[in-house]
C-alpha cells in the first residue's frame, strides 16, 4: 500500500499527534508499505522521514486562508500530483482534519482514497467563533467562515476516518458522520524508549532531589485548556497540609503565549509555593522525567482525545493522577480508575495525589502494573498492527 502522508508540522515541540503519525508511518514502512510525505514546515522530525519516506515535498499551505493564496494553492496540489508516484493501492492520509482541505483536492486530481486521522473532536462551529472574537472584528470572522466553508466540503471526501478514542468517534457521531466510516485506534508508545529506570536513586541524584522529597509533575502544553492553575492549587493545598513535595512542569506555551505562563509563575508566588514548582520548559528527555517523579498529572480541562503522557509515564513504571474528561477513563480503567479527579476541582487532585505520592513504600508493586497495563493496551506495534488492520481492511482491494 502507498499512504501518502499530509504532516503541516513534523515536530516533536507541539504535542502528541505528529510523533505518533511520525510512528505509525516508521511501523508501516518496516512491514513494505510505501510513504510519501508532504509538508509546509521544516521541523526537528523531518530527518527521521527521510530515513524511510520514498518521496517528500514541501508545500505552501494545506488551507486557503485568503484569495491570494488561491493560485500557489492549486500549483502545489498540481506539483503534488505529478511528483507523487503512483503505485498499487494508494491513499491520502491526513493527520488532522484542518488539512484536508489540500488532501481532498489531491485525493481527487489523483482518483485515490482520502482517510482522516482524528486526534481532536469536529470543527468548532462558526457561531462560537463569532462570539469568542467578538463581532467587531468582521474581517476575521469572514476568514474563518471561509475556512469552515473549506472544511466542510473536504470532510464530506472522506472515505474513511481514524479516531484515537471512543470518546473522539462519539463526538464525530453526533455531529453528524456515518459510525461505520470511524474506526478507533488507541495510541501506542515505544516500550523501548519509556521504561522503568533501574536505579531511581540514581535518577534522583541526576535531578539533584533528594529520596524523601515526593515528585509531581506535569508534561504537556503550557495552555489554558490543560488545567494547570488547577494543578498549581491543589499542590499548594498538598504543601498546607504538610506534604514534603515538589512541583515540575515540563512544556511550551502554544496557544496563549508566554504571558500565560507568566500569569502561572505569579499564582505559584501568590500562593507562596513558588520555591517548591520549577518550570523546566522544553524537556528533551521525557523518559528520565517520568522516572524520577512519584505521580504525573493531567489536569485538562478540556475533552483530551487520548491522553499520551498517561501512557508514557505508565510505561516508565509511575502512576498517573488526571481528569475524567474525554478520552481519558479509556486509559485509566480497572484499578487506575482511582486515579481520575473532577476537572477543574483542585480540593479533588489534591485528595488523590495525597494518597497516591507514597505508593513507593505503601504500594511497591503499583508501578510494575501500571507499566503490564501499558504493555498489554498500548503498545508502539498493537498502534501500528491496529493502524494496517483498518487500511488494509477497508483499501487493499482498491483499484486505483
């Protein structure tokens, strides 16, 4: 099969969905498949496509955002189109659904199969959009009805649509999209790359913390819809009722900039519990992370479609504490189920991370069935064994 890739930003700085795109697509091409990939930016990824793809291109956007870029937009879906190499069984395979504008258009030049990966609910609608930006500003609303338009129309060429939950297909379902278009695949992790240290006296003395100290941290985006106020709080309520315990928050702002974590830095001060938090911002090496600290939270206040760093962390052998929203309690089940707290309620997180941060010497083998609970659900080849399954189940008869 021949997946022909749409990847706006292959980077591993923005979040989970374009490095489990970038795995899904090294997976697929160990086992013979061919990739092609097309881009608009370069990223730290892209190297790592190269190694495999068979064809990558550079385009100038994937959606048209004003009149003008009407023309580079159709030069590129025409280059695309005479570049790419046609072989047996191909498809487009769009990694949001904000793309599919370009990938419509090229599914149709080329006469080939468009398939939607969906790591996030539909579309907003464009009546919250004008209340959100307030109707003076009539210029952007126009755009963003005019980019809606597009949407529209493209998601209607979807042949088939990958979701990262149930949560998501729901979403999806009630918006109106057939059920049986919208497979699930949950995400899967590298259980090479995150895995339990064999020495946590050692971890600990590289991140200069001492055994007695508890670890709580945070990996993720440094936006509003994570929760981290919440987060901030409840570990201030940790600390007031005699805690020993530190705060780490991992991650870049991407939507709000860096005056919101300004705005976070001044209500850890407000809150006098600056001196136990650090803000590391981009961190590197995850792994090393997760193994060092005592609890992960995922306080999202939003509908989290899946959840990555509750897989990874639980991979590394630490538990994780997060919100029952979305797509999380498919992760969270069974015993783990203890570990989800009402969004937004910081008295609740602080609740359950009090009795989940002693669980080295209360509950000693917990990590070692967080990390059985990964394996068995969540693993980097059930993604990619799941991801072929569909495609080829539902293209690899197509004649195209």
């Amino acid at each position: 099969m021949h997946i022909i890739v749409l990847e706006k930003y292959p980077s591993s700085r923005r979040g989970g969905q374009e490095i489990m795109l970038l795995d899904i697509c090294k997976g697929l091409a160990r086992r013979g498949h061919t990739i092609s990939l097309l881009y608009t930016q370069p990223e730290n990824l892209l190297e790592q496509y190269q190694e495999f793809c068979t064809c990558i291109l550079k385009v100038n956007r994937f959606t048209i955002f004003r009149p003008e870029h009407v023309f580079s937009f159709l030069t590129d879906i025409w280059k695309s189109s005479q570049n790419i190499p046609r072989l047996k069984n191909n498809i487009v395979l769009s990694n949001q659904f904000q793309d599919t504008p370009f990938a419509y258009a090229l599914s149709l030049f080329k006469n080939i199969p468009l398939v939607c990966y969906l790591h996030l609910p539909p579309p907003t609608k464009l009546i919250t959009w004008q209340w959100n930006i307030g109707l003076k500003n009539l210029k952007k609303i126009i755009a963003l009805a005019n980019i809606e338009f597009q949407w529209g129309i493209a998601l209607k060429g979807v042949k088939h649509f990958i979701a990262v939950s149930n949560h998501t297909k729901f979403f999806w379902v009630k918006s109106g999209y057939e059920e049986n278009i919208i497979d699930v695949v949950y995400n899967g992790i590298d259980l090479e790359i995150y895995k339990p240290s064999n020495d946590i006296s050692l971890i600990r003395k590289e991140w200069n913390i001492s055994e007695n100290i508890r670890v709580i941290s945070y990996i993720g985006r440094l936006d509003q819809v994570k929760g981290l106020e919440t987060l901030i709080k409840a570990f201030a309520l940790l600390l007031k009722s005699g805690a020993n315990a530190r705060l780490l928050i991992a991650g870049q702002p991407v939507i709000q900039g860096e005056d919101y974590k300004k705005s976070l830095e001044k209500l850890s001060k407000d809150l006098g519990i600056e001196n136990y938090l650090e803000f590391l911002g981009h961190v590197g090496n995850t792994t090393s992370m997760y193994q060092v600290s005592d609890v992960t939270v995922l306080p999202s206040l939003w509908a989290e479609p899946f959840g990555r760093v509750i897989v990874e962390s639980m991979a590394c052998g630490t538990p994780v504490v997060a919100s029952r929203v979305g797509g999380i309690p498919e992760i969270l089940t069974g015993e783990f189920q203890s570990g989800l707290f009402e969004p937004g309620n910081e008295r609740n997180l602080a609740d359950i991370l009090s009795q989940f941060m002693n669980w080295r010497d209360k509950n000693p083998q917990l990590g070692e069935r967080c990390r059985e609970h990964i394996v068995s659900k969540f693993s980097l080849d059930k993604m990619v064994d799941d991801f072929e399954k569909v495609l080829e189940r539902r293209f690899s008869s197509a004649k195209n």
